[in-house]
C-alpha cells in the first residue's frame, strides 16, 4: 500500500463505497453472455464492470453524486455464509447458485480492481453491506461524506444528511426524499418495514400478509417495531392483529437479518481508500490480456502510455497472461464480433451469425404491435398464420404453476415485427394480489377465442413456434387444446449450445442473437411484495410485454432452427428433444398421489428423532448448545472436545461443513457422526415432509412436480416445485418418504429402473473386453470387478471386498481421487492410489478412454453422447489448473451420464404410444434419472412390466447397437418404496 493512503479522514472529504457485488451481477446481466477470450474464457462480466468501474474513476463529477471523491473503495461480498445464518438458518437458502460462466470471473473481477489501483475489501462471515455500514458511519463520524454507489434497497437504511446513494446505471440519486417514497418512512425506521414485510429474495420471513404500504402504515403510527408489537392486541383488523401476535418474534428475527452491522471488525482502515494514481502499464496490461481492445484504447489515452508497448514479457510481470491467439474486438459495451457458438462451429455459427445481423435490421418497435379487442380481427390473424405456414405463440397467466395458473392472453407472431396481443382475462379493480373486479371491457369472451384458436394451434400445416412450449402447452390443454406440430426455441438453443454460457431462456438468447433485451416482468408486474398477477396489467402495458415474447421467439426460431442441419444436430432434436414435451406435460398434468396422513406422522417421527438426537448431542458434548448454529459447534468440536482437522475462517470460527464432519465421522469420531445425521433428518422434515402436503393441488389432489428439459449440460433431466429427484432412496428416513407416494384404489405403483446403466454405458463406449463378456454373461459386475483388481474368487467374496469394487467403478465414472475414494472406504490415501493404479492396470481401455475425451474436450469444447448430443465446456481451456481439472472430470463423466440419459428419454417417447398400441391404461408419472414410475391398474400389471420392461431394454435401437444389453428391474407395489 502506497504511503499516500495512510492519511486520516477528515472533513470535506468525499468517500465512495462501491457495491461491487451489486456492479458484478448488473454487469453479468445487462451485457452478451458469451463474451470470450480467444482462449475460452468467459470475459462478459469481466468487461461489464471494467467499464462501469472506468466510468465512475473518470466521470464521477458528472453523474448525479456531482463530485469526485478522495476515497472510493469497492467491497464484495465473500462467498462463505454469514452471523445471520446463525440467527436463522433459512436466511438466503433459496438464493440460486451463481451461473456457472460467472463463478470464474470472480476472481478475475478483484483482480481487475487492483489494475485500476482501487482499493477493494471482502470479509469471510461479513456481506458487503455490513462492511459498507461500518465504513459510512466510520466517515461520518470523521466529518466526511459518503455516497453509495448501489441502488440495493438494503443500503437505504445509511440513508441520511450526509450518506446519499448513486444507482449509476439510471444516474440518479437517492437520498432521504427517494428513500421515503419507495418505503413510505424516513431511513432510520426503513429496518421496521423490512422487518414486517419480509424478502422472498434473501428469505427473511416477515409477517404474514403484510406487505411495505401496510408497515409502513403501521410504523408510522406506532413510532417503531416493538411500540407495535407491544400494542398489536388494539389494532382493529382481525387477521391482521392476530398475524402480528402470533408471528411477533419472526418479526424481531427478521429485524435482526435486515439491520446492518455498523461494527464490523474491517480488515483494512477507510482511509487506505484514498484515491491513488492510475498506473497506466498495469491497468493496461490487466486489459490487453483480457482482450478488451476499445477500453485498452480509452485508459491508453489517459494514461499517456501506448497499448503496443506493453509487450508480452510485461503481461505475465504484471500478473496476467497474454492471450493465446489474436482475438476479436471486444467492444467498450461488452459486446463481441462473434458469438462463442460461431467460434466452436465454424462456418454453421458464422452463417447464423449472418442471418442474426440480417433480422436485427428488421425494428422491435413495440408500438407497431395490435391489440386484438374482437373476434374479426383474431380470425384475420388466424387466416395470415395459415397462409405463412408457422406462428409464434405465447400465453400469459396469473402463475407460475401451469396447474394452478389462470389464462390471460395469447400472443402471436407471424413475421419479425407483425405481432399481436389477444387479451383474455385481464381485470380491474386496486390490482393487488387478490385481484381486482370484473373483467375489463373489450375482450373476446374466453371461449369465443379458444374455439377460434383451436383450429391453428392444432393444425398440422401450421407450426407452432414457442419459447419452453411444455409450460403453454399443459395451459393450453388445461383448456382442451392439444398444441401440435411445434417447434420450441429454447430447446434449439439447448440442442446446439448446452453448456455455454448464458443459458437458454429467452431473454438470454434475445441478446445474444438480436442485441436486444426485451420487456423484463418486473417492468409490468412489479416483484416482490408488490407485484400484481397479469391479469392486473394494464392492456397497453400488456400488449408491449407479450407480443414481443412472440416478436422475439419468432425472430430466434428463424435464426436456430436454420442451425440444426448446418451443424449435424437435427437428428438430436427432433428424437430427444422436442417429442419429449408432450409426453413431460403430460406427466406433470398427471401429477401422484401421496399419503398426507403418513407424511404428517412421519414428520412428527423425524422431529422426535432429531431431537432425540439433538439430545444424545448435548450428552456426547457436555453441554447444551444451539446444534444449527456452526459456531457453537466448531466451538465444540475443535475448541472443547480438541478433535483433529479443525480448520477457522478467516473470521476466526471453526468451519463444520459437511466435508468436515463426514471427514470426522469417517473417522470414527462419533459426536461429528451424531450431527451429520441429525442434519439429514432435518433437511428430509423440512424438504419433504413438511412442504409435500401443501403443494397438493386442490383440483386434482395430487402433487405435481416439473421437469426441466434444459437445465443440465448432459440431457439429464431436472425436477422442481417440487423436487421429487433427491428424495434418498438408501436411508430409513427416505424410504419411508417414499412410501407416502401411494397408487389409488385398484391401481399399484410400478417402478421400472435401469440397472447400472452408466456402467454399462462406458463399457460400450470405453470397448473394455472383461466389463463386456461380464455384463453379457449377466455376472455380477462389482464381483467381477473386485476379483480383477483384488485376485479374489467371485464365489463366497467377502462383501467388504465387493464394496470397494463397487466404490472405484461407480467412483471411476465420476473422475474420483484417491482421496475422495479413501474417505468414503475409509482407508488410506496411499491404499485408494493403489486400488485405482490397479483398476486402470486391469483395464486399460478406461483409461484410455478418459484421455482421448480430455484431449477431445480440449480441442473441440464438446464433447458428445453416443447418439450425438454435445455437451459444451468452452472454459477447458482456461490457466486456472482447478477449474481446467474440474472441467475435464466433467468432460469425461458426461458422454457417458449424457447416454443415460439419451437413453431413457428415448424410451420415455416410446412409452406411451406402446402402452396404447397394447390397449394397456398405464399412465406414466415420475422420471428420477435411471427410474420411470408408472400407475397402473392392479389387473395389468403383468402384461405392463413385461411391456415397459421391454421398451427400455430397446430403448437405444434402431440408430444404435449397445455391446452390451440394458437391463431393467421392474416391480409393482401399494406404493413407491416397495415398488423401488
């Protein structure tokens, strides 16, 4: 740190505290995802901020803050959970995992800091907005002002005379006039609305009903939070006044989750904050081996120093590696003159590249759209889709849910720009989330427009063109429309780009193909707290939103689909993708019954069961203590008890991850062994038991999960609200869970499971000559497999043996190490190196198979199924030994987990056509990776076992002849568990 930093603060300075977490996913989101280096790696957000942070260095007298400041810091947030974890242990649980593109550009964002000179914090066990807290009342309390660069709700409470915030983005200020308007209360009492109203995003709970207007309200009128719990019993609203007495204390918990940490332990004093001189050949030397050619550009001339001095030698002195080859400009928005697809395809990507730029001439200009009010004009769009001979279509409704979701509108597009809005079910009234009153005036009656629709969304001359169809479709049908024949856009992206960055959904691709961003949800809905369902939405607002999903999706079908035939992936999807839809929408619309009684027992037996050994816990310690709180228990078991490999934070509290205790209990240690389990019995109370009984649908009265086809870089398929896919199969506790999914009266369940199919997979793909005879002879393969590696007999083996066996050749399948393989046999690192050296002596042909799919991997990106799905992993390339390590496990495990699943997709599009063809009335219900679960009339049962039994068997024929047979075992029973 350069002496000049080391002066204290004083009055008439000016310190910007940046939210650098909050710059790093607004610059993720608002640029083109597949911004690249020439090497492979993502860059996207990387330059996103890069321009942003450049901006605010050069530009801060002329945004709204109006001055240049003499400190400015950037603070992130530390990837490790925080002290409101201890508080409640649900505090950001449903927050999603950052997008896998992102994650190694961390890193690379802190590193970017440091080029520019700017001083940058992160604090493990601290969120950014505690340390900016502490660092705002630091300068305060010194004379100083303080502007926040962040437009985060949460940072409103440090509002004040002399803390503003500066949303860069929309160049506005806010201070306390801005703060009051959004929350109805001055910032200081901001915290007591938070605390009433709640957070969906961070899972803070609130109170129950009320919302920001209505805190506010109420903390406007009763001074603060405890002043109206105290005095909740006198408020006149019944539900009201009993939600604020019954859930008094998740209140306060939620005050204590909102409020900011003014005293957070800072490692590094505000004052090393004081801005430094840029240095020119380090900032330049950070952006020219990141390759961003037009903001290298722009710091060269203020910095005085030539870009093409800065020689590679000076790149890898500096602390960054230059790239591997020229690359093309990237832009000083980000944008990139070729897009990742085209550089991993060739002339097929450069070709839709090409018909992209063509398209984008062709304006979106919302106002050009028509609201269609009456029958005649919907039949003249009708008759102009029949006469071009596709249409874009879109639904929209008052939910999520397809079961449960209520229709509004349909959109259609029939040409890029020439699209329409049919309002269906929009209403007046106050617009909350009840809804309102009657429904507006000037729509066609609901089913005047179905039945007019009816006949093109089933016509077999006119395609039917959406973005993730399976969601309209199961709407549409709900109201006895059976959409046919379609294409789908967000499984033409899936099928030619799985694995690269930015994912499929429609806005992604929007920007990725037409360089536009569309309408977001929130832009007409609002969110959180506020947010009204569709039907709410103002027609002319409405209108805009819906008929550019159709513009837009119309716009990318012309753009992908021309991509299929060009690339060899045709056949993919049209045999693994798109078929599949119906036959997923009609599963989900099925739903399965379960045993809500059973489940509300069992709940009860595992909360007895955890607190029993919650109980052993307290014992084994010697004490009693809070057993969800990771503090106390490291204090516990590395402090008290002085067990071995503990290991502090930087906050200096001992870390109990899940490694850690397995680690320990593998061990033999048996408090840590106690905790693992009394953790799993929780997780199943709170997942399962607890939250299945109210996600029964009230219609059907049935649970109905929700399958992803595009989720997963290997065609797995992915369950969701909720999640029937992880419900253990090999503990007690999960078994009895599953015994709760229950066949009606008259009917079984019937569980149809391949056995060891990834094994069978890479013996087909690997060509091993031992694994093959094996799997032909139908012997038992971890038998076999321990007598190759260990030379013992297959008669009368120990079963310890056959264990160890089973753990390397499902483990090998994983890219497992010898550590991994020693902690989960517990034996010896040195033991497992030994059995996984004599694996691959035995059978070499693994080995060499996973070494030419890593050099596949590293020359083409992809790599692909046995029957042509490629799986992309376009950061194989990268510097970082970790992440290319970890890329190349992946490569290697996924053609053979990516067959799989081709594999059972394909008999799943087989499966209903042959139930019917054999006058057989099972219904197909659940897919749990490698298992189908069907429901099936107690007198059918036979002729569907053999039936379904002989459908997955054949499932990979006619396009392709496995080496080995595929088995499957096949059992039918009162409900999941015994099937199973």
């Amino acid at each position: 740190m350069s002496s000049e930093s080391t002066t204290p603060l004083k009055a008439g300075d000016h310190v910007f505290l940046v939210d650098g977490s909050s710059y790093i996913f607004r610059a993720y989101h608002a640029l083109p995802p597949l911004t690249r280096k020439s090497d492979g790696l993502p860059v996207g957000a990387v330059a996103g901020f890069c321009n942003m942070l450049w901006k605010l260095l050069q530009e801060a007298d002329e945004t709204a803050a109006g001055v240049t400041p003499s400190h400015i810091v950037v603070v992130f947030d530390h990837s490790s959970k925080t002290f409101r974890n201890e508080i409640y242990d649900q505090y950001k649980a449903q927050r999603p995992e950052p997008p896998e593109d992102l994650r190694p550009q961390f890193s690379i964002i802190r590193d970017a800091v440091r080029a520019f000179n700017v001083a940058c914090i992160e604090q493990e066990g601290y969120e950014a907005d505690d340390i900016i807290a502490t660092y705002a009342h630091q300068a305060v309390d010194a004379g100083a002002d303080v502007t926040i660069i962040s437009s985060d709700k949460d940072l409103m409470q440090l509002v004040g005379p002399r803390v503003t915030m500066l949303d860069t983005m929309k160049n506005k200020s806010i201070a306390e006039p801005e703060v009051f308007e959004k929350f109805g209360v001055t910032p200081d009492k901001v915290v007591d609305v938070q605390a009433l109203a709640g957070d969906s995003v961070d899972n803070v709970p609130g109170v129950p009903g009320i919302g920001v207007k209505t805190a506010a309200q109420l903390i406007n009128e009763f001074g603060d939070l405890e002043s109206l719990l105290a005095g909740a019993d006198g408020i006149k609203q019944k539900k009201r006044r009993e939600n604020l007495i019954e859930f008094a204390e998740q209140a306060r918990i939620s005050r204590r989750l909102v409020e900011l940490d003014t005293k957070t332990p800072v490692a590094m004093p505000l004052s090393d904050g004081k801005v430094r001189k840029l240095d020119g050949e380090k900032a330049l030397a950070f952006l020219k081996a990141m390759e961003f050619t037009t903001l290298t550009r722009r710091v060269a001339e203020v910095a005085g120093v030539e870009a093409a001095d800065i020689s590679p030698a000076e790149l890898a002195i500096k602390g960054w590696e230059a790239p591997a080859a020229a690359h093309e400009e990237v832009g000083g928005d980000g944008s990139s003159g070729a897009s990742a697809s085209s550089r991993a395809s060739g002339a097929p990507g450069a070709l839709a590249d090409a018909r992209a730029a063509e398209i984008r001439k062709i304006p979106l200009d919302t106002s050009r759209y028509e609201l269609v009010r009456d029958a005649e004009r919907l039949k003249a769009w009708i008759a102009d889709a029949f006469e071009t001979g596709h249409v874009a279509v879109d639904t929209e409704t008052t939910s999520l849910d397809p079961m449960q979701a209520e229709l509004c509108g349909v959109s259609l597009a029939t040409a890029p720009g020439k699209a329409c809005y049919i309002p269906l079910g929009h209403r007046d009234g106050e617009g909350d989330l009840l809804g309102g009153g009657g429904l507006v005036e000037g729509q066609i009656p609901m089913k005047e427009a179905i039945d007019l629709l009816k006949p093109l969304l089933e016509a077999p001359s006119v395609l039917k063109i959406a973005q993730n169809l399976k969601y309209d479709w199961v709407i549409l049908k709900r109201s006895g429309i059976a959409v046919a024949p379609f294409d789908d856009t967000m499984l033409l992206s899936y099928t030619l780009d799985a694995g690269l960055v930015g994912g499929n959904g429609m806005d992604a691709l929007s920007e990725r193909w037409l360089g536009h961003t569309p309408i977001k949800f929130e832009e007409v809905c609002g969110k959180g707290k506020s947010m009204i369902t569709f039907d709410m939405v103002a027609l002319d607002k409405a209108l805009a939103y819906a008929a550019e999903d159709a513009d837009v999706t119309l716009r990318l079908w012309m753009v992908l689909k021309s991509r299929l035939p060009a690339e060899g992936m045709t056949t993919v999807y049209e045999t693994l993708e798109r078929p599949l839809v119906p036959v997923l929408a009609r599963m989900e619309m099925r739903g399965v019954s379960i045993d809500r009684q059973m489940l509300s027992r069992l709940s009860g037996e595992l909360a007895q069961g955890a607190a029993a050994l919650e109980a052993e816990i307290h014992e084994l310690a010697g004490e009693n203590f809070n057993v969800g709180s990771p503090k106390q228990l490291g204090d516990i078991l590395f402090g008290k008890m002085g067990l071995p490999g503990g290991k502090k934070t930087k906050t200096g509290a001992w870390s109990t991850s899940v490694s850690v205790l397995e680690d320990l209990a593998a061990e033999g240690h048996e408090l840590p062994t106690k905790i693992v389990e009394w953790r799993q019995l929780s997780k199943l109370k709170s997942t399962y038991t607890d939250t299945l009984p109210k996600r029964i649908n009230a219609e059907t009265g049935r649970v109905h999960t929700s399958y992803s086809l595009a989720s997963t870089t290997t065609g797995r398929l992915s369950s969701s609200e909720p999640n029937l896919q992880n419900i253990p199969v090999r503990t007690e506790a999960g078994r009895k869970i599953r015994k709760a999914f229950i066949a009606p009266e008259g009917m079984k369940l019937l569980s149809a499971d391949y056995s060891q199919i990834e094994l069978r997979v890479l013996a087909h793909m690997a060509e091993i000559p031992q694994l093959v005879k094996a799997f032909a002879d139908g012997l038992d393969i971890h038998a076999m497999t321990a007598s190759e590696i260990f030379n013992v007999p297959v008669k009368d083996m120990d079963p310890m043996v056959r264990r160890r066996a089973k753990a390397i050749n499902f483990g090998i399948i994983y890219g497992i190490s010898a550590f991994g393989l020693a902690n989960q046999l517990g034996i010896s690192r040195g033991e497992a190196g030994d059995y996984i050296k004599t694996y691959f002596e035995r059978f070499p042909g693994i080995r060499d198979y996973m070494e030419e799919t890593k050099r596949k991997v590293h020359a083409d990106g992809y790599v692909t199924t046995i029957f042509g799905r490629k799986a992309h992993y376009p950061e194989v390339n990268t510097k970082n030994p970790n992440m290319r390590s970890f890329y190349e496990r992946a490569a290697i495990n996924a053609p053979i987990q990516g067959s799989a699943a081709d594999i059972i997709r394909r008999a799943m599009v087989r499966m209903e056509d042959a139930l019917s063809s054999s006058k057989l009335s099972a219904r197909m219900l659940l897919q749990v990776h490698d298992e189908l679960i069907f429901e099936v009339p107690d007198e059918e049962v036979d002729p569907t076992i053999a039936l379904v039994s002989r459908i997955m068997e054949d499932a990979p024929a006619p396009a392709l002849s496995l080496r080995v047979p595929l088995q499957v075992d096949a059992r039918a029973a009162a409900n999941w568990d015994e099937a199973h």
